[in-house]
C-alpha cells in the first residue's frame, strides 16, 4: 500500500508513528514566516527522539529555549522512574523489603495513581505491578526456553495491586518480592509535561515524539492540521496516514521489542491475568488529549484486543491491525479506520 500523496519533508520518528510536516517554512500572512526548529537528542528513554518548535521567523532564541527544556524535562522524568536506571524512584521503590515506606516525588506517585486506575479501567490488562512476570519472560528469552508454569504462576503470586500500598507521599509493599514497571505509562507522563515546558516558552506549536510516540500541539509549520503516518505493523513501510490538530498518539505492538524463544516471538507486553505475552493483535495506535491516556491505552488494548475496545474512555480513539501480512484487519473507533488514507 501506498500513501495518498507525497510528503515534501517527513519526520521519520522511530519505531511505530511518523509525522509528516509539509514544509519548513510558511508565510503566516505577514510577511513573517513560521518556521519549524528540530532537535534529535539522543539517550532519551534508550529510543529515538525528535522535537520540533514551531515559531516565527526570528525567534529562534524561543524555540531552542523551548527545545532544551522538553529535553531536559524528558531526562528529569526518566530519571524518576525508569527502571533501567539504578537509583531512580522506581528502582528504589522495587529494592525496597516489605514495610519498608519509600518516599516518592508527587510526580511519581501521580503516575502510580494514574497506573492503579488504569488496572481498573482495563480489568486489569494494564498492570504495572506485572513486573515479576515481564522479568521472568525476559530472562526466559535469553536463556532461549519457555518458563515453567511453576515459574509463571510464582510471578502472578507477585503481580497486583493487592501488594502495594500508596500514600500521601510515600508507597509500601505489603509482601516481599513486589516490583513495578512504569514502561507503559511513563513515556506518555513524560510526553505531556515535555509539551507543557514548549508551551510555557512560548512556542507557538510543536511536537515531542519519543520512539514514535508523540504529542503536538499548536499549529504545524505548514496547513493547518498535523500528518501522522502509522508503520505497517507486517513490513517495512507505511500502513496509512491521518490527520489530527492537537493530542496524543501513541502505538504499541509486538513488532516492536520482542523475545525470541526456540524460534518464535514473544511481545513485550504481557497479560497479567495470564501471565504470558500478549499475541492478539499486530499494532495498536490509540489518539487521546493526552500522551499519557493515549500510552496506557495502547497497551491495555495490545492485551485485551478488539473487545477492549468498548471500553475506551470518551474522546480516546484506537486503531487496531490484526490478522497476518496477506490478510490484514483492520478495525477502530471513532474516525478509525475511515480516516487512514491508504493510498
Ligand atoms: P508500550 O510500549 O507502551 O506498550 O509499553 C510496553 C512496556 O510496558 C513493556 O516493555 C513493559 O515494561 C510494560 N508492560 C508490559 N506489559 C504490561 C501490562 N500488561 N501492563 C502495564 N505495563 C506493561
Ligand atoms: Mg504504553
């Protein structure tokens, strides 16, 4: 398939969206023009990121300012709770014995809250006290062999909320061997405080995306609506492309990150109710206000497919992709699938 028409300059942004932006600059009518500033750092969350400034012609000083506090501000956030990281807030928190209070930032705790509601939204497909399980899978994927059932029912012995317990400013475990992992969520966190830091430097739009997960808001450098392009989940290329004005997209999908084990793929995200990988669907690409929304849906529908879609909250669309390479389906809500131009 291919896409409708051609992008004169696209954005390629990692693993699963990319957004296309027609020109770099355009006449706003006074004689001014926008202009489009760009900054790929890398080392943000262990992907690909890209940041664009929209400003006027002239206030560049705006956008480079607006651009090195989105970075900043994604480092700041990784550096609360990625688990990848030694001594974050997470790492602590799943160090810690049983009893043991651990003090947490707000911030980190809002998104403990916003996880904890979200297990409930998804009836518990979101989970990020799933961590046990996506440690054993994962060591599982480099020893090269399927774990036990032993092992799985172990790891769901340490999986959910049961065992946390969240305070004012602190979380306790009520039981040993709790972990979390805030993969899902924290990226989309990060997304939305990154774009509130552009805001307040006063851009007059822009974008963060991080491993194609992104948000924009204001007005793109060009038209008037933003291009997105959804990767075709079965081969390299484009699936199809949208258009949106302000919010968030975020895509998951087994094609992605996966284990290999004797010879088969086995996704990242895992069902916590069962205690394996997830296998229902190819891709996943859910539009929400917020990055955050957009990020934990994404995920909790990779778990629960096409049913979960009923439970999509107000203003949150998904597009779900199904089936295999010669017999695609493709399904969603809202403006999905008839607003994906595929050719
Ligand atoms: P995403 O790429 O946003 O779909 O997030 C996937 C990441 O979330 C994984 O790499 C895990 O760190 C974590 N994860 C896996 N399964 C789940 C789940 N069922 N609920 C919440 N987080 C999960
Ligand atoms: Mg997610």
């Amino acid at each position: 398939m291919s896409i409708r028409r051609v992008i004169p300059f696209v954005l390629i942004s990692g693993l699963a969206v990319l957004v296309g932006i027609g020109l770099w600059q355009t006449s706003g009518g006074t004689g001014r023009h926008d202009v489009a500033v760009v900054r790929e750092p890398t080392g943000i969350m262990g992907t690909s990121c890209r940041l664009v400034a929209v400003v006027r012609e002239g206030d560049e000083g705006t956008a480079e300012e607006a651009l090195a506090g989105a970075q900043a501000e994604l480092s700041r956030i990784e550096g609360l709770m990625s688990s990848w990281i030694e001594n974050s807030e997470i790492s602590r928190f799943n160090a810690a014995a049983a009893r043991e209070p651990v003090k947490l930032s707000d911030e980190t705790l809002e998104v403990l809250r916003a996880a904890r509601d979200a297990t409930e939204a998804t009836g518990g497909a979101f989970d990020v006290t799933c961590r046990p399980l996506i440690e054993l899978w994962r060591s599982a994927g480099k020893a090269g062999r399927h774990p036990t059932e032993m092992e799985i029912a172990e790891a769901r012995e340490e999986t959910g909320w049961r065992g946390v317990q969240l305070s004012e400013h602190e979380a306790i475990k009520n039981a040993g061997p709790i972990r979390v992992d805030l993969g899902g969520i924290a990226k989309g966190y990060a997304i939305d405080r990154a774009v509130e830091v552009m805001r307040r430097s006063g851009a007059a739009g822009g974008m963060v995306d991080v491993g194609g997960d992104l948000r924009c808001f204001g007005r793109p450098p060009a038209g008037q609506k933003w291009t997105v392009q959804v990767r075709d989940p079965f081969a390299e290329g484009v699936l199809g492309e949208f258009q949106f004005e302000e919010g968030a997209v975020c895509t998951s999908g087994g094609y992605a990150r996966f284990t290999e084990i004797e010879g088969r793929q086995y996704s990242h995200i895992i069902d916590p109710r069962m205690g394996v990988p997830v296998d229902a669907v190819a891709s996943v690409t859910v539009v929400a206000p917020k990055a955050q929304t957009a990020d934990v849906w994404a995920t909790a529908l990779s778990v629960l497919g096409e049913p979960g879609l009923d439970r999509l909250p107000d203003g949150v669309e998904a597009l779900l992709i199904s089936g295999d390479a010669n017999t695609p389906k493709i399904l969603g809500t809202g403006r999905f699938p008839k607003d994906l131009a595929t050719e």
